[in-house]
C-alpha cells in the first residue's frame, strides 16, 4: 500500500488538506457540480450514475469546456464484478469528410489545416451516447433523475464562478460573431455573465430535458439531430442524419503497464493515455525516488520521457478501426528500454522524433462509491467554446475536435469517412493488486498526458497525498524542440540547471491544467480526495 503523507500536509505551501469521507464522493472542477453528484450518491445512486450526474452539471456551469457537442471517455470499476472497463464515447468524422472534399474545402478558405474555427472541425458529438451507456449498463437510477439537477440548473440559473466568467468574458467577441451563440451565451446586453452574476440557459435546459426524456434516441436519430443537420447544412457544415444514426460509443478494455508494481490504466488509441504510459516505462528504469521530488535530475528525465512519447503519438495514434496502432510495441519493456538509451541526463534533445516499436478547454471528474465502484470520468469540447457555432435552439456548442485530423494522405491520423481523430482526454487509474486505488486526470490538451505522469510519478515515487500530488509545481513540455515551461514555484536552482542542460525554458506563465482525483484506502476503507487549486473545484464527500 502506498505511504501517504498523511501526517505532512500543504507541502507547497497554503492549500487544502486531502478531503476525507467513508460512503462516498466526487471531485471536479466546479463545486455544484461535484455536489450535484454526490447528491444522486446520497439518493441511492452509485459511481457512475454520479459522474453522469456531475457531467451534465459541467455542461451548465462550465460551457466553454465541455458540452453535449463534445466528446467523453470514462475507465468504470465495478465492484460486484471485479472488472475494469473502459468507454471510448468519441465521435466520428461526417461521411462526407473525404480527404479530397476537406482539402479543396480548406484551400478555398486560404488554410493550410482544417480551421479549428469552422463547422468544418465539427465531428459528431459522442457524449451523449457516453452518458447513456454507462447509466443504462452500470447505473442505478434512469438517466431522467441522473439529468434533473442539471436541468433545474439550467433552468433556475447558477452563479458564475471566479475563473469561469473572466474565461466567459475573455470569449464576448468569439460568441457576439454567431448571432445563435450569442443568443445562448450572452445577456441581451451582448456581455458576458460576470463572476457571482446568475446566470440562466433556458434553451440548454429544454435539450437535456429531450435527452432525459428520450436517451440516445432523441440525440442521435430524433428531433436534436434534425435541429444539427439542419443547422450545418444552412452554415457550410458537412453532417448528414446518417453520421448521427451511425454513431456508437465503444466499450474497449483499458492498456496499462505496471509502475513500480502498480497498474497504471488508460484508454487505448485514439486516446493519447497511451502516451503517458510510455513516458511511464522510459522513467521505470531510473531511481526517481533516489533523484528527488522536483530535482533537476527528475524534472530534466520527466520532461525527455514525455517528449519521445509525443513524437511517438504523434506518428501513430488515430482510430485503431482505420490504422493498425502498434500498442503492443509502444508499450513493451524492450521498447522502453530502446527509449531511455536516446536520453542524455546533461543535455536535452533539440529534435526528438518518433521511434519504431516492434509489433503491434475539458473537464475532468472522478467519483468512488460505498461500494468500491470507481469511475474516472472526461468530457470535452477541444478547444474552449469549441468550433465557436451553437445550434440554433438547443443550446449545443459544437466541439472542433475535428481540427486535429490530418490533411496529409500519408500520416496515419488523416481524416477520413466516419473516423476517429487522435484525442487528448484521458481519464487514468491507478491500481494494485487488481483493486482499484486511485481515478484520477489533469485535464488540458496535451497537459494531460504531462500531468498524468507527474501524478503518478508524485504519488508513487515520492509518497505525497493527493492533494500535495495535485499542489507541486509543474513542468510542461511544449511541443517544439527543447522548449519547456516550469511553473511558479519551481526551484530557480533547478531552473537555472535546466537552461544548462539546453532545455529552452520559455517561462513559469501559461497553463498547468487542472486534475482531481479520489483515492480509497484498501486498508481504511476511507475515500480521500484532492481537488487542483488551479481550477475553481472542489472534492466533496460524505
């Protein structure tokens, strides 16, 4: 069993101490909406009908992260079976997205990429479709009680949290150019709702109240469809009622590997978990204990870790139904090994590439169950307010998840006819010895596969409670080349011993993401949370 530091707390200096509970809880980046479902615990729900419950809550409260346009992913532990299983609720491409069709498209626009801007990066939402197979499968409650307090949210209004609304009020000018996502998301003013103002959705509210009413059916092959169709074929937009028809969410078994004897599980490609664990199995083979938490040594073999991995989901992640996806290599221990003999501990690679194995705005939240039901939960939109196009009356922000397909012939994640396109949400568990441990994310594009490995590795290697795991300063590797970011708080001893081994450390601004996560003591039994402090949320439990 881990050896938390229960007994050493705020470790980064003022914060909060781990939330403790006995029957159940939630965490996530929006306080009501981690109340929302721990509500439906206490009203005879279980894990899963709670993450459903917070999910929708997020869409009220937090709409430029996520939505019922987006996408979700969820790994679910069911205690009277004892399995692990993971949901792969992502959309597809429009059948109409022919490499060809989208190349002329682009050009004609004067782009170079598919604009993450256009109904053009809009893929067939997927979230819907999630929500509905997880309560339906392993939930207590029908998905109409799971919704209502979403619903009355929507309905009733909510106050706009801090970070929220100036977020909100950083995007009046991207949501006053669409006449519909301007009427939905602006007061008849044309602002913005400011921190602490109520605000209402009354067209959001009608949509979930049809999907509470009437499940998948009303989304996908009913009057909601109707409604997107309609709106993308009047703006230029290439979904026909087929894509919504077709679409189906898709149970898949977890990949993992083994972190110093604790299982590490992610959702296999077209997810990017999967490279959080190669970045894992390059660190396995050094003593992180022995370097230190936040050493030069950890920090500068961390970041060179996650680089190799990038440039390896760069090559080859995409839908595994389209392109064969070599998991079995990536994640194999010979690879691993392969991978930390291209690392030098006193210089950072300026152009890593990818290798050749052998063989074959977000949210985040977690719920645990009296039970022992665990269920690691992500939805998302992409980009923040998504493709920037609401339709009409329903309330629905499409996502541009879209944006990230390729319009080269050659690379494996290019667009095609009712494909999947590489995907950055990821939720994780850690478990031992076949128990569940820990549900955990950090949620922010490619920050999660970065934060991922930071979790796992403060929590495991360095013996920290969740809330310090979720505290300690971070690192983010950009991207490009050398070039890294090193967060407020980070030893400038370390900093400055980065710059010497030519990392380019651009600067401590810039995002970090932002992670829950909910542990339950295999010994206690008690349930502890942690909630990131750069977000607005909370870990709520009882």
């Amino acid at each position: 069993m881990l050896e938390l530091a229960m007994d050493r707390v705020n470790r980064f200096g003022p914060s909060r101490s781990p939330i403790l509970a006995r029957r159940g809880m939630v965490a996530t980046s929006q306080p009501v909406a981690a109340l929302a479902g721990v509500d439906i615990l206490r009203r005879g729900g279980n894990a899963v009908d709670a993450a459903v419950a917070t999910a929708a809550m997020l869409n009220v409260v937090e709409p430029m992260s996520t939505g019922i346009g987006g996408d979700a992913f969820a790994i679910i532990h069911m205690a009277k079976d004892s399995r692990t299983y993971g949901l792969n609720a992502s959309g597809r491409a429009p059948y109409a997205a022919t490499l060809e069709e989208m190349q002329r498209r682009v050009r004609t626009a004067g782009q170079s990429a598919i604009p993450g801007n256009s109904l053009l990066a809009a893929t067939v939402p997927g979230t819907v479709s999630g929500w509905v197979e997880s309560v339906s499968r392993y939930g207590r409650l029908p998905l109409s009680e799971v919704l209502q307090p979403a619903i009355e949210a929507a309905e009733n209004g909510f106050a706009v949290t801090q970070q929220i609304g100036q977020s909100w009020i950083g995007s009046e000018r991207l949501l006053a150019s669409r006449p519909d996502s301007a009427r939905t998301w602006l007061l008849p003013d044309g602002r913005a709702p400011r921190p602490g103002q109520v605000f209402k959705n009354p067209r959001l509210a009608a949509t979930l109240r049809l999907i509470a009413e009437g499940g998948g059916e009303a989304f996908y092959r009913g009057p909601i469809a109707e409604k997107i169709v309609a709106y993308s074929e009047e703006n230029g937009g290439l979904f026909s009622a087929d894509d919504f028809r077709d679409h189906t969410a898709t149970w898949v078994d977890p990949i993992r590997v083994t972190y110093r004897g604790y299982d590490v599980l992610e959702i296999p490609p077209n997810g990017q978990g999967i490279a959080a664990l190669e970045a894992l199995n390059i660190l396995a083979q050094d003593d992180l204990p022995r370097m230190g938490s936040g050493s030069a040594d950890t920090t500068h073999l961390q970041i060179e870790a996650m680089k190799l991995a990038f440039q390896d989901r760069n090559r080859y992640v995409t839908d595994p139904e389209f392109v064969d996806v070599p998991v079995q290599g990536l994640l194999s221990a010979d690879y691993a090994k392969h991978q930390r003999s291209r690392i030098a501990m006193d210089r950072a690679l300026a152009n890593p590439s990818a290798g050749v194995p052998t063989g074959g705005d977000t949210v985040y939240l977690c719920a645990v169950d009296g039970e022992g039901n665990f269920v690691s939960f992500i939805n998302s939109l992409y980009a923040g307010w998504g493709c920037g196009h609401t339709v009409s009356v329903t309330g629905i922000m499409l996502q541009n998840r879209g944006s990230s397909f390729s319009l080269d012939p050659s690379h494996a994640n290019a667009i095609a006819p009712h494909k999947r396109t590489r995907h950055t949400i990821i939720p994780g568990m850690l478990v031992l010895d076949g128990e569940p441990l820990i549900a955990f994310g950090v949620m922010g594009g490619d920050m999660q596969a970065q934060g991922h490995v930071q979790f796992v590795c403060n929590v495991v290697d360095f013996g920290m409670n969740l809330q310090d795991a979720l505290d300690a300063p971070r690192w983010r590797y950009n991207g490009v080349g050398a070039s890294v970011s090193l967060e407020q708080g980070t030893d400038p001893d370390v900093v400055a011993e980065m710059a010497r081994r030519l990392h380019h450390v651009a600067s401590s601004d810039g995002f970090y993401g932002g992670g829950q996560a909910i542990l339950r003591h295999l010994e206690y039994g008690t349930l502890h949370g942690g909630s990131d402090p750069r977000r607005d949320g909370c870990a709520i439990g009882y």
